[in-house]
C-alpha cells in the first residue's frame, strides 16, 4: 500500500475548503423603509423562474423594522431576484429587484 503524501493531502484538504467557502450562506439585512407592512419575501437566483418560498414564513417586516435574512441554499451564485409583497390595502404594488448578494450588506425596501 502506497503511503500518502503529505502535500498532496494539504491540497486536497484546500481544495475542499476553498470549495466549501464558495458555497457559504449569503446573509444581509433587510429593512422596511415603507409606511407599510412587509407579508412576504421571496428570492430566486438570477435566470430561475420560478419564485422560491417566502422567507418570512409567518413572520412579517413592520414599517421601520429590520431583519437579518440569511440564504442557505448551497449555491454559488450571488445574483439573486428578490420579491416584495406588501399587506393588502397599503396601495403598495409588489415590487421587484435583482442584487448581487453577495456584495450586499443591507438593502432597504422603499416606497
């Protein structure tokens, strides 16, 4: 049996790690700068086209309010397309942008 070399095993452990760090989770905060509520927020890497599910779940974003949104999805793309729904009534229309997240250290929803 042949025995490892040591340098080709700190490669590959550098390899793996340099692979991992690509794919680490995209994290910003979010925050309501309408007069409205935040219901729902959706992201979808850049040419996906459908929506993927809403990030809040049950929680809302109140105006003023802010959240640190973190994406775990394993991938490692930084262009993300992001979806905003306001409460019904606000006269608010959905809103719709397109960020590199990567980049991004907070982004803040206006009216």
């Amino acid at each position: 049996m042949k025995k490892l070399n040591p340098l080709l095993a700190a490669l590959a452990v550098f390899v793996c790690t340099s692979a991992m760090a690509q794919a680490d989770d995209l994290t910003f905060t979010l925050k309501n700068g309408t007069k409205s509520v935040l219901t729902r927020f959706y992201t979808s890497p850049v040419g996906v086209n459908e929506w993927e599910d809403d990030v809040f779940g049950e929680q809302v974003l109140e105006p003023g309010e802010s959240i640190d949104i973190t994406i775990a999805d394993g991938r490692t793309v930084c262009r993300y397309d992001m979806r905003f729904e306001f409460e019904e009534g606000s006269g608010l229309d959905t809103t719709e942008d397109r960020q590199d997240l990567c980049k991004l250290g907070s982004y803040t929803i206006h009216e």
